[in-house]
C-alpha cells in the first residue's frame, strides 16, 4: 500500500492506494472518520485484486482543516473534492464506495460522474428534501454527537461504539483518534448545510442513475418482483414488493447466504440475538445456520417449511454477479400439501430462472453449481 496527498479547491487531501492493479474502487468514509476506516480492504483481498483509493475528507485524518468551511463541510463541497481526487488519481472510471456520511457524498456526486462503473452505498439511506430523519435513521444517543463542534474523550467513545454490536468494549484506538482529530467544524457546518438547496434530492439522483447502484443493507431479503400463478387453488400471498424479510428464515435469503464468505455472514448475525423468529421455529444460533446454509449450498438450492407463515413452504435459487457474489434469488412459495406440482418440478423452475438471470448478467457461478440438477 502506497501514500501521499494532492492538492485540490479545498487544500491538501490525504490518500491511500492499495497494491492491486484491477479495475478501481473509490472508497469515502464516513463522518468524524478517516481512510483507516478500510485498512482490512486495502490491506486484504481485495485490495491485492483490485486498485483500491481510500482517501481522508477535509478536516479529517491527515488531510487539511478547510480554508472556507462554510464552502468545504457541505454535500456540494465534499462532492466537489471527491471528483477532484478521481480526476488527480485516474480513477473518473472507477466503482465509488461510500459509508454513511461518504455514501450521501457519492450520490451528491454521481451525476456529476459520467465515467463512473458504478456506485454502493452503506449505512447511507438516501434522503429527499426535507429530510425524514427519524425515518431513515434509529434512534441512538450517539446521534447527538453527530453534529456536534466539540466532543470529549467519553463521547468520541460513544460515537465510535455506535457502530458496534452493543455488548463491544475493545473499541479500536484509531476510530476514537479519528473522531478526537476531526475538525469540529466539519460536523456542526454540515448540520447547518442541510437546509432548500443544500444538497441534491437522494431520491431522485437514485432514480436517474444510468449507471448500477448497490445499496448494502443489513441481514435481509428484500422483495423486488412477485408473480401469482393463474391456477385459483395454488395462488398465496407471502408478502409485497418493497417488504423486508430476516434473511435467515426465507427461503431466498437462505440461498443467497449460503454463497456469501463465512466473515460476512458472521457479520451479519455477530450474536444468537440477531436471530428473531416468526413462528417460533428457525436457526436460533450461528453454527445451526450454518449447517443449513452448507445444505442448501450443496444441493443447489434452499427451502423453508412454515418459517414465514404457518402452512406455506418455499424453494429458492441464488443466481450470481460477474465477480462471483449472490445477486439476487428465485423462489416459488406454495401452500404446504397444496400443489399437484412435484417438488423437483418447482426446484427445476427456480434453478432455470436464477441460471437465466447469472447468464445475463455474465455471472460467475461457483464451481459445480447447479450440478445434475437441472438434467
């Protein structure tokens, strides 16, 4: 990994390059933080693949305390240095990665970014004007920190503990130092910049994007589509379009998950709290999800049998992106003893469709997927 800074409207900027040489992924921290934020991605896998630039907003890491912070610490202003480092660094073409703060700075920034490849957000729910902040954010102390000029040793900890589990004590030292060097300014002038005209409509820049958008949003399946079969005595309703299920407990969600790392799903469910149930029945530990997901992964597809509603039962299929992840699933949910369908007939339909949709999206399945099951 490499270091260094440019110079740019809002003075010198700090960066990090990591030693890959793949296509680039710009990555943009979040409030009161800094590029060691993403130490693990520079430093790891990814970083060894793919051409990975992290770099430290104004008045905060190493990079330089603003000149103007009344022009510097607003969205317009953050977007303004983000398209300079791309345009210094090379990287107009890259995929940009934003966490909280940095995600509302990349959508304040993408349609000034034609050459991007693309664009994921995290921890960033994307506000109209005026802002529904009560909707889009949870509750937390921590919030009150957020724009604060001046925070003590005690309430930087409390900041930075907000984003662990709540049981977490061994917070790292470098999130604290982060939060203590941040130029206060910076967050007491962006909670005076949200105001008619501050930043751009999120809702709408979401809606005109040309380019892919990805929106990483905790240990849920969301449902995109749903289809009804024509026969009366087969027709359920599980749930709509724009519903949120635990993903853990669908039978997509259960599909999707069994392709994903072991870190990510360790993540996603870091203690036996995280798993809630509907009906009383359900993976209620780590390992006992796990045993489910290395079944689903080796037949090819998952299910789940009244975990959702009592006397409905569901198959799923994942189908996967060009670098290999899960994109999405296909299911098919039916009342329990109420199909003349076989369930190799229904498992055969989701196999096809998730294969489909991996074809067209030029995927990259893993090895030996899907094998024998569609013949």
């Amino acid at each position: 990994m490499t270091s260094g800074h440019i110079t740019t409207s809002a003075g010198k900027i700090a960066y990090r390059q990591s030693a890959g040489t793949g296509p680039t992924i710009v990555l943009v921290h979040g409030n009161s933080a800094s590029s060691k934020a993403f130490a693990r991605q520079l430093d790891g896998t990814l970083g060894r693949t793919y051409r990975v630039i992290a770099y430290d907003l104004p008045g905060h890491g190493k990079s330089d305390d603003a000149a103007d912070p009344a022009k510097t610490y607003t969205m317009p202003g953050y977007a303004r240095v983000l398209r300079e480092v791309a345009a210094q660094l090379g990287a107009d073409d890259a995929v940009f990665v934003g966490w909280s703060l940095g995600g509302h700075i990349v959508l304040e920034a993408a349609p000034d970014l034609p050459d991007a490849k693309g664009f994921a957000i995290f921890g960033t729910p994307p506000l109209a004007f005026p802002p529904a902040m009560e909707q889009a954010f949870l509750p937390t102390p921590a919030m009150a920190f957020t724009f604060a000029p001046e925070l003590s040793d005690e309430q930087a900890r409390a900041y930075v503990a907000a984003a662990f589990k709540p049981d977490a004590t061994d917070l790292p030292a470098e999130m604290v130092a982060d939060v203590l060097r941040t130029d206060g300014r910076a967050r007491a002038n962006l909670a005076a910049s949200i105001a008619p005209g501050g930043f751009r409509d999120e809702i709408e820049v979401v809606a005109s994007l040309r380019q892919p958008l990805a929106i990483l949003h905790g240990a849920e399946t969301l449902y995109l589509l749903r289809e009804h079969p024509t026969a009366a005595h087969m027709a359920v309703t599980l749930t709509g379009i724009g519903v949120r299920m635990p993903a853990h407990l669908t039978a997509s969600g259960r599909a999707m998950l069994a392709h994903l790392p072991a870190a990510q799903v360790r993540a996603l469910f870091p203690s036996d709290s995280a798993f809630v149930n509907r009906t009383g029945h359900g993976p209620t530990s780590l390992p006992e999800l796990r045993r489910v997901l290395q079944h689903a992964r080796r037949q090819g597809w998952a299910d789940e049998v009244g975990l959702i509603t009592p006397g409905l039962q569901s198959v799923a299929a994942c189908a996967f992106d060009h670098t290999g992840h899960p994109a999405a699933a296909f299911s098919v949910t039916l009342r329990q003893h109420g199909s003349h369908l076989p369930a190799t007939e229904l498992v055969r339909a989701v196999q096809t469709a998730a294969q489909q949709l991996t074809s067209a999206l030029s995927g990259r399945p893993p090895q030996g997927w899907l094998a024998g099951q569609l013949s």
